[in-house]
C-alpha cells in the first residue's frame, strides 16, 4: 500500500513553472530519495505534498486522502505526514523535552477545564506524552539533555531533535527535507543507520532530501531525480549513478560528454 502518491502534480509562480507534471511514490515502509542540483523544486515538491503551497494542478494523496484544500496542521493530523525543514524550526526557548512534548498535541486527551482542574485523565495524559517524548530522545541519544534549551544544542543535535519531534506527532509517512546538512562525516554516518532504524522500528515511509550523495546512495531504496521542476530520472542507487541525464543535470553537458 502506498502512504504517499504524488499524481501529475504542478505548481506556477507567475511565470515561473516550479514544478511541471512530476508524479511519485512511497510505499509504507520504504524509504526514497528525492535528489536534484540547487532549484530543481525538491523543496517546493515538498511543500505541496505537505500543504505549505497549494498545486496549480495534479493531485497528492497520503494514506488514501486528498491534501488537497488540507492545512500543514490538518495534513499531519488527519493524513499522518510530518516533515523537518532545511532551516532548523525548534522552539529554541523551550527545553528539547518540551520541545517533543508540544509535537504530542495530537494525543491530548484532555479539555481545558481538566488542566485547571488538575484531573486524574490530565496528569495520566500528560504522564504518557512525557514517557514517549523521553523514549523518542532516548533513541535518538538526546534522554540526557532534555532539560536544556534547544538553543543551546550543537547543531547536529539540534538536527536530530527536529525528526524526534516530527516522530512524536506517530506519523506514517516522515518527510526529511536536508537532514544532514551541517554533520560531519562521522555524525552524517551515525543519522544514515539512524534513518534506517526509525524505518524499520515504526514501520513509517520516509521520503528524504539530501545533497549527500554518498548518504543518499547508501541509505534509499529508490530514488527520484528533479532538475528545473521536471522528474528525469527514477530507479535504484545503481541506476541512478549510471543515467546519463541524472550526469548530465549534475556535471552539465561537457563534463558529461
């Protein structure tokens, strides 16, 4: 079953055509790759897929349902997809626990009569969201800073406590948009069997942007190619490293040749 499919989808920016007819796919537990140079739309694809901008044309269904008219908030709650963003978006003033604890909204079981109140179905609630947001950091190696600022993270953490957030939201489709820009190559390392080991213990799909070709190629399954806007190539890691257009679109045509 797929948790993702993109259908002919277009965006246009007065005259500028960002994204022209690119259709994709992503089954529940795969992982694909979405690589292309600087403004090919890879960005852009995104944000349509999660309802920051609305398509000129096409269609993009997650989990069976239509995005379309969906807010980013609706398409996290009622289509189950969650994103992190090329430009680090925590809330730097709150701790990195509550950080994850504030992306539990979707599992309040509680009015605000109970807050007030202080009721037993509010401190259970609230009890719960706590445990998971620790064993989410705990995964990711964070347990032991949860109760400092997240703006006092190194930038490879503070990387790592975006997807912990997005997780905490129990997406089945997670869309990381550049998730090693910034790392090292031993922390790059450490996020690719990171990556592989949130796939494999949430069951989740998860449709990655990355300028790390050597990331990309030793973590996706399938990869998709954009260059201005346009889908030109799609296949294995292999296939993609040998395509001529995917060369082509990467070296231009005299390095290519």
């Amino acid at each position: 079953m797929n948790v993702l499919s993109v259908q002919n989808v277009s965006i246009q920016f007065g005259g500028l055509k960002a994204v022209q007819d690119v259709s994709l796919e992503v089954a529940a537990s795969e992982l694909i790759g979405l690589i292309g140079p600087n403004g090919a739309g890879k960005t852009t694809l995104f944000n349509i897929i999660t309802g920051v901008y609305k398509q000129t044309s096409g269609k993009v269904l997650m989990n069976g349902l239509s995005t379309e008219d969906l807010t980013p908030f609706e398409v996290t709650n009622k289509c189950k997809g969650a994103r992190t963003f090329q430009n680090i978006r925590l809330f730097k003033d709150l701790s990195v626990l509550d950080n994850v604890m504030v992306s539990s909204h979707g599992q309040i079981r509680y009015n605000f009569l109970s807050i007030l109140l202080r009721t037993k179905t509010y401190v259970e609630n609230e009890a719960q969201i706590e445990k998971r947001a620790l064993d989410l950091l705990k995964l990711f190696e964070l347990d032991k800073k949860a109760n400092e600022l997240a703006k006092n993270l190194p930038y490879g953490d503070q990387r790592k406590l975006e997807i912990v957030r997005a997780l905490a939201t129990n997406p089945k489709i997670l869309f990381l948009d550049e998730p090693a820009a910034g790392m090292n190559d031993e922390e790059t390392a450490k996020l690719l069997q990171l990556v592989r080991k949130v796939r494999d213990d949430f069951k989740i799909g998860i449709l990655v942007i990355e300028h790390d070709m050597k990331f990309m190629m030793g973590l996706c399954e399938r990869i998709y190619v954009l260059d201005h806007g346009q889908l030109i190539a799609r296949g294995s890691p292999d296939e993609i490293k040998k395509n001529p257009e995917v060369i082509k679109a990467y070296l231009g045509e005299e390095e290519a040749a």
